[in-house]
C-alpha cells in the first residue's frame, strides 16, 4: 500500500514541500510525520491523526 503524499512546512526556509518519504513517530502519545528537509540536513514534524498513522505506516 503506497503512503499518501502529504504537505510539509520547513519552519528554517520558511517554505512548504510535499513528499511520501516520511516516517510516523509516536511522541508521548501523540503521532508525527518526519522527513528531511529538502533544503538541508533538518528534520520537518508534522503533527497527524491517529487514523493516518495507522494507514500510512
């Protein structure tokens, strides 16, 4: 099954990038999307649901 392509905002280069190379991370109970920046060697988080975590792990 193929991970949906979701929008991320690099907060360093103050742009917005899309991609499906990401991973979810369970934070304290919260879930997250990491991937590289683009733009450099940083991560970008973003905040997901509980539903998109589980089908797009």
């Amino acid at each position: 099954m193929a991970k949906e392509k979701i929008s991320f905002y690099d907060v360093k280069t103050k742009k917005k990038f899309e991609t499906v190379d990401y991973k979810i991370v369970d934070k304290d109970g919260r879930k997250f999307a990491v991937t590289k920046s683009p733009a450099g060697t940083h991560e970008c988080w973003r905040v997901v649901s509980k539903e998109f975590s589980q089908k797009n792990k």
